[in-house]
C-alpha cells in the first residue's frame, strides 16, 4: 500500500535540509473505528528533488549512445543509512537505466532516434526538464545529403555541357582541318603545275642560252673593270682611273705626298692604327669606311699579299668585337 505523504506549506522555509512534523495516521475500513488513529509518529520531512533543464531552448541534441545527464539537486536524502530514492527516467514512454548521485542523474538511453520528452518520476513527483533529440547514426543529415544529391546534379549537368561544347568545338576543328587540307591539296596541285611550267620555260631559255654561248662564247670582264664595278659599284669615271690634275704650283708636293702616304700605307702597324683610328670616329659612315676601304685596295693593288695579311687582322678583330658585343653573327658579312 502506497501512501503520499501531506505536503508541508507553513513549516517549510528554503534552505533546510529536514523539517520535523507531528502527524498521525490511520484507516478509514468498513467504519472500523478503532483505525481511525493507528499511530502517531514524527515525519522527517527532505526537499524536493529539483532538475535544472536540460538546454536553454529545452531541447538537448544527443548522439546515438552518449549518455543523458540530468543535472540537479537534493536527489538524494541528507538521512542516515543511505537512504536512497527510486528514480524513474522515461525518455519518451521508454524508460532508461539511471545512475544517481548528489547532483546528477545518468541515463543510458534505449536505442531510439528522434525527439522525445524525458519525464522524471520520483514517489508522487513528475518532473520534465526538457526534451532531448538523438540524432541518427548515419554521418549525413538530411540537409546534408540534400545538399550533395543537389551539388551531384548540377556537376553532372556542367560536365555534359561540356562534352556537347566539346564535342561541337572537335566537329569543327576535323571541319576546319578538312577545309584546310583541302586548300593545301589545291595549292600543291597548282604549285606543281606553275613548276612543270616554269620548269618549261627555263629548260626552253637553257636551251636558248646554250645555242647563244655556242655562237658567241662565255662572256668575261677584263679585270680592270671587274675591279672597278667590285670596288666602286655605279661610278663609271673613277678620279683613280684619270691623271691627277692639281691647279696652281700644287702639283708637285701633292704627289710628293701620296708617296709618303703610300710608304705609310705599306707599313702594316700604320696601316691597322689608322683604319681603327677612323673606325673610332663618330662621323665615319659605312658608305665612308667603303670608299675608303675600296682606295685603300685599288693602291694595294700590286700587294694583293700584304693587303690579306691587313683583312685578317682587322677580320679578327671584328670577330673579338662581335662576340663582346653579343650581335648578330650575320654583321660579320657586312661589306
């Protein structure tokens, strides 16, 4: 037989552990009278166990298999003995396995996922702190997979726009390579066709030509006007080519001059000093370093000798210079 005890209003002040109330007991059975007071006796009265809620929002997220703790106070009676109380934890309408101790309970949920409500029990009092929501076990939650399943198909629709653009960009290229090749067949047929003619014609000018140097023989230069077009393209009438004409008393101490000039001349350390001396000026173009360079060899003329023994030198040097200067090697060849 289970009896709720009567609540306490007037003795009970916040912050005692106990409170001593006189009360007496009996039955009330078939008007039994001798019942009615069975016994009188003191009841040491506890607080009520009090539950702090489980969130702020008053659910708690759980993971599958961690336990519940129910945090709290006066869950176990300040009495001699140990007396301890029996709690009953229901985690929707599934109880779990509760541990107790001063200040907390600890629930080993059933293998549940979802939102529930957790009810208390203890003796006449039923208290919920909250709600608790385990999660499922799988890694990915709703959301989640949503979320993927939605990334999944926009990737697989930009990957097959790009093999459709792919694949219209490659029919045009193999279009493209086949207009191309096309074009280079008919130009190789046509360049063939203009060599087999122009093969024609040159054959027919050989021929020509071969019939003309039978009649009249290879035509040939004498080597003073092969010279003379080698060393001063263009100019017919050459001063070298005439008398030197002086006018007034000059005549004499000008050839005096170029005599003295020439024996300088055929002093090869003269020679090279006065070439690189007129390298060195800033005025001294190509075109005067060509008419000097074609006067130097028409008075050189009977020392073909010494005069490459000069262009040696001076072609070594330029090649000392060239790979100083890092230039073109073709600038080696410029007259």
């Amino acid at each position: 037989m289970n009896c709720f005890a009567p609540s306490l209003v007037a003795e009970y002040r916040p912050g005692l552990d106990t409170v001593k109330h006189a009360d007496e007991f009996g039955f009330i059975f078939n008007n039994v009278q001798t019942l009615l007071v069975y016994n009188k006796t003191i009841f040491l009265y506890y607080p009520n166990p009090y539950f702090e809620p489980l969130s702020t929002n008053g659910v708690l997220e759980q993971k599958p298999g961690s336990p519940i703790i129910l945090k709290g106070r006066n869950l176990v009676p300040h009495a001699s003995g140990g007396v301890k109380l029996n709690y009953t934890v229901l985690i929707g309408e599934t109880p779990c396995s509760v541990t107790v101790s001063e200040t907390q309970l600890l629930c080993e949920p059933p293998n549940l996922t979802g939102q529930y409500k957790v009810m208390v029990q203890v003796g006449g009092l039923h208290v919920s702190p909250g709600s608790v929501n385990i999660l499922s076990d799988s890694l990915l939650t709703l959301p989640a997979i949503v979320s993927i399943a939605a990334g999944g198909g926009l990737l697989l629709i930009i990957v097959i726009l790009v093999l459709i653009a792919y694949k219209r960009k490659s029919r045009e290229n193999d279009l493209t390579l086949k207009r191309l090749q096309m074009q280079m067949d008919n130009l190789e047929s046509r360049v063939a066709l203009e060599c087999k003619e122009a093969f024609a014609e040159l054959q027919t000018d050989i021929n020509e030509l071969t019939s003309d140097l039978d009649r009249a023989g290879i035509p040939h230069l004498d080597y003073r006007t092969y010279a003379m077009r080698v060393l001063f393209p263009g100019i017919e009438d050459h001063p070298v080519l005439r008398e030197l004409e002086v006018s007034g008393n000059g005549q004499l101490s000008t050839e005096k001059a170029l005599k003295l000039f020439a024996q300088l001349i055929n002093n090869k350390v003269f020679l090279l000093t006065f070439i690189r001396t007129l390298e060195l000026q800033r005025s001294f173009s190509m075109r005067d370093r060509g008419n000097v360079a074609s006067l130097i060899m028409t008075a050189l003329q009977g020392k073909l000798e010494y005069a490459t023994d000069v262009l040696k030198h001076l072609l070594s040097d330029l090649i000392d210079k060239n790979l100083e200067s890092k230039n073109h090697p073709k600038l080696l060849l410029r007259r």
